[in-house]
C-alpha cells in the first residue's frame, strides 16, 4: 500500500499477515499451524470452539495465543478449519513446555462440553503442524474422582483425549490449582470467563452476544428463520461469513422456508426390528442416479415410522433385517406418502433365483442373466444382487442400477452408545441419525436405563417419545395424553386418599381391623399417587435443558434415591 509522509512523498509499505514479518514480509513467523476437524453426536447444537496455545511450566497456566471461532454441526461437519496460533516471542523460548488446550462449550447456554490436551513436540521447527479430530458429546462431564491435584476454587476434570487433569474454575478465579482471583468483572454476567492473553479476556459469549467482552447483542429480523428454524448470527470471527437457520428435521431451506416430503411406512406382517432404513433414489437420463439414505428406529410396539426428506426422489427401498423391500416407486416427485410394507414386496436375492455358477461370474458377465429372471418370473416385481438392484418392467425387462447390498452403518468415530449397545448412522462423517441398538434390558436413546426382569418402567414406555429440549404442549400427542392423564389420576387420587384418610383415622372407623388396613391402605395410596406423578414430571425433566448441569444432577439423584427404590 501507498503510505504518505509528512513530507508529502509516498512510500511503497507491505502490510503483512499475521504468519509473515519484514519489510516485504519475506519471513515466516514461528507458528503453530492447525486443521481441525470437529463431528457431534447433536447435529442440531452450535458450538463455539476455543484454541489456545499454553505454558504448562507456568503456575498461572499462562495462555500465550488463542482463537475462537463458532462451530454449527448442521453446516460444517464436513468442514476442515485452519487456525494458526503465533508463538508471544520471536525467536520462540525453545526453553518452555508449550501445548495446545481445546476447550468446546454449547453456545446456547454456555454449557461446557470438554477440553482436550496436545503437546507441541520437535519445538525447534519453525512451524510446528497439528491435525486433530474432535468429537463433541451431549454428555454431561463428570467430576473426576482420581484427581491428583487440588482445586480450591474449581472442578477436577479429566482431558477427553488422555490421562491428564485439569482444574476448571469457576468464574473470577485462575491459575493451575484456581487459586488466584481475579479482581475485576473481565465479561458480561450471561458468558463465561476463560482466561487472559495480553491483558484481553477471553470470553465465551452466549448465542446472540458478541465482542470481546460480549457487550454487543446481535440484532437480526423478527422471524427471518420460518417454521421454528434457529437463528445463529454470523460469526465475527470468519471474513465473508452469513447468517445461519437451524431447521428442524421436517424443513429446509436458507430460512426453513420449504417443507420437506413426507413418506409414512407401516410394517403389515412382519417381524418389528429395532431400526429401518429408507434408500432415496432420485433418477435421470442425463446422470448416474442419486441416493440417500435416513435411518428409523423402531420403539417398543411400534409398526409405523415416518421419514422427512428434501430431496425429491422416484424410488424408496426400505431394509429390514437384511432384506429389502420395495416401497414406493412415482413419477410425482413432491407428494406426501403413506405406505404399507408386506412380506410379498420382497426383492429377492439373486442368489434364490440364479444357480451358484452364474452368481461366481464377473459383475457384467453375471448381468446378461437379469433380464431371463425377468421373463421367466411374471410376478417379480424386484431382485436385488450384491452389486446391483433391478426392477422388472411392465415388458419384463431388467431395469438395474449400482446398489452396495451389504452396507456397513457401524459408527466408526466414537462409542455414542451405552451398555455395550450397537451403534449404528447413516451416513460414515455427516449422518443425520445415530441409532443405539440396545442389547436385553437395556433401552433409551444411548441405552442408558437398565429395564427390570419383570414389567416395564416408565422411562422404557415413555422414553422414546419425549422430544429433548421442547416444551410440553409440542411433543408428540402420546406424551401430553399421558401428562393428561397423569394429572387427571393425581388430583382424584390425592382428594379421595385425604378423604378416605379422614373417615379411617376416626376411632370408631379403627375399631375393628379392617377400618385400621383401610387407614393404612389409603396412606400408602397417597404415597404412590405422589410418587408416580414426581416420577413422570423428572422424567420430563431430564429430557429439557433449562436446568444446569448441577440441577440436572439433582434430579436424577432424587429420583434414583427417592422414587426407584
């Protein structure tokens, strides 16, 4: 750029990047360089993700560099972000034990997520390369009762990604062992305090809030996300960044504005599995066809599912238990759809139809067959071969397409699932559903609630309709009918039990021994009536965020202490 003097003469200056010095920035800055890769099990939750270069030699636990930079699952799964954070001299101190800290914190309530811990060897490179992989939980971070250090004004936790604690303070207090106050307000009451780097805080602001101390609030159009659609601001922190809408599952769009199509599948005789899968195809002349697949899971008694996809698509094949079903096969591409999936929608396995010398052949030699099973088979609506699926045309031709039969939907990154359960998603980096195949007396989204011998819980009859996260009047109608009822049977119940209590606790009542069991029996009626209905209403609260972490504790300890027994 052109700089003026005060002699009215222009100099030529290079205005360098962070990551280059010198007067025609010729030199590269010691630097630590990042890709970052970060998944989550919540593909609707937003994140804010804080780098930060440390001294761990220094008793204050010194940050030197950090960066800060918002992570929203919906958009940038499949996203690698490079950071760079710069070393505070130059030359750098080979002397000092230096280490990159990662902490992630939901942005919506500022809830903490984890922190991950990775050293800085071969100091003496002049850049030192990190890739990392994070996953992020929604599972609450427990306090680590090994911990071999004191935290006098924190928690104990441990690094997700090694043996290694960490004292994580609470607000106004720093230093290894939190032991060190901090005398004034460093950011606003609603964000939560991180550190200090050259006298700036780092402060992790809450969705709508931004600036260094998080001062400023977002403005943004009333309604501008549709249909119950999350508005993430646009992160500051990202040149040329926009606006985001988290839609729900049933709509998409820039603003939520569209409505996805609908299909409804009923199982009609069959056997109930513990999930489906639902192949999309979308079909052109003019390209290879297109394929999405969502997976289901099936609830206790449950026959009937429903998918939501914006795609349009011409064909739906739905798996159960290794078998294949054709579903739905249109020309109309933007039509809700209820179905109906029956033994005889079979498409058979080529294997059943073909002798084993014509299956051992080359994939092209084994198809000039499809079209003879075809002919040969008048009510054979589908096959299905480990490299292809084929429908038969009204003129008994076989019409076929590439398709990979034995599909592997194992969940390849993280344990997401409790109790040894199986996990399964549907897609290898960017899945839409991560299912938990429960193992016997297991059950619940991540199979964490253990089922009885005999009978059934309320969490296993409930558990799988509660929406996480939503308010009463919008979850599924089984949910507000039970609440309903619920209500209902308490009110009754307490009236007629402190009435019959009255009547019983009279002398004359207790004369005989059935007036005392009758007593006795209406005080045992009150306590279950209140039991129950306490046991429902923690249920429902465990599945909302709008208790902290701390609460959310309590309410599972009440219930395990208090209703379970």
């Amino acid at each position: 750029m052109h700089l003026r003097s005060e002699n009215d003469s222009f100099d030529n200056v290079c205005m360098c990047p962070p990551s280059y010095y010198g007067h025609l920035c010729q030199y590269q800055n010691q630097r630590i360089s990042l890709t970052l890769h970060v998944s989550s099990v919540d593909r609707h939750a937003t994140y804010a993700i804080i780098i930060m270069l440390v001294d761990d030699d220094n008793e204050q636990q010194e940050i030197n560099a950090y960066d800060q930079f918002v992570y929203i699952t919906k958009e940038s799964c499949s996203t690698k972000f490079s950071r760079y954070l710069l070393f505070p001299t130059r030359p750098k101190d080979l002397s000092k034990n230096y280490s990159i800290r990662i902490d992630a914190f939901e942005k919506n309530r500022i809830t903490y997520v984890g922190s991950w811990h990775f050293p800085i060897t071969f100091l003496f490179l002049p850049v030192n390369r990190l890739a990392i992989s994070l996953i992020l939980s929604n599972r609450i971070i427990q306090t680590s009762s090994n911990c071999l250090i004191t935290c006098n004004n924190g928690t104990c936790i441990k690094y997700l990604n090694k043996e290694k604690y960490i004292c994580r303070c609470h607000s106004q207090w720093t230093g290894i062992q939190c032991n060190i106050p901090i005398n004034r307000q460093m950011c606003s009451q609603d964000s939560f305090y991180l550190g200090l780097v050259n006298n700036e805080s780092i402060c992790v602001c809450p969705l709508h809030k931004f600036g260094s101390q998080c001062m400023f609030t977002s403005a943004y159009p009333t309604n501008i996300c549709q249909n119950n659609g999350q508005y993430i601001p646009a992160d500051v922190t990202t040149p040329d960044s926009s606006y985001t809408c988290v839609c729900p599952d049933q709509f998409f769009g820039i603003n939520c504005q569209y409505a996805k199509v609908k299909l409804d599948v009923s199982l009609i005789d069959m056997h109930i599995p513990s999930y489906i899968a639902a192949y999309f195809f979308t079909l052109s002349n003019k390209s290879d066809p297109m394929q999405t697949i969502i997976l289901r899971k099936l609830t206790l008694f449950q026959d009937t599912t429903t998918f939501h996809i914006s795609v349009p698509f011409h064909m739906a094949i739905i798996q159960s238990r290794n078998k294949y079903y054709l579903a739905v096969l249109q020309q109309s591409l933007y039509t809700n759809i209820s179905t109906v999936i029956r033994p005889s929608q079979e498409c058979i396995p080529a294997e059943q139809l073909l002798n084993s010398t014509v299956m051992k052949m080359v994939q092209y030699r084994r198809i000039i067959f499809f079209h003879i099973l075809c002919h040969t088979h008048a009510d054979l609506m589908c096959f299905i071969d480990p490299a292809y699926l084929c429908l038969c045309t009204n003129d008994h031709h076989a019409n076929c397409m590439e398709f990979k039969r034995d599909r592997n939907f194992q969940c390849s990154l993280i344990k997401n699932c409790a109790n040894g359960a199986q996990c399964v998603q549907d897609h290898p980096v960017c899945p839409s559903t991560r299912i938990c195949i429960c193992p016997a007396c297991f059950f619940g989204d991540e199979c964490q609630f253990y089922a009885k011998a005999l009978g059934s819980t309320l969490d296993e009859i409930l558990g799988y309709e509660l929406k996480r996260n939503t308010i009463l009047s919008k979850q599924p109608i089984t949910v507000i009918v039970s609440a309903t009822i619920t209500m209902i049977i308490f009110l009754t119940g307490i009236i007629n039990c402190i009435l019959s209590i009255i009547v019983f606790a009279r002398q004359t009542s207790q004369k005989v021994g059935c007036g005392i069991y009758l007593f006795t029996a209406s005080i045992t009626s009150l306590a279950i009536m209140i039991l129950f209905t306490l046991k429902f209403w923690l249920l429902f609260l465990s599945y909302q965020s709008i208790l902290e972490q701390r609460g959310l504790q309590n309410i599972l300890l009440l219930n395990c202490r208090v209703v379970e027994p």
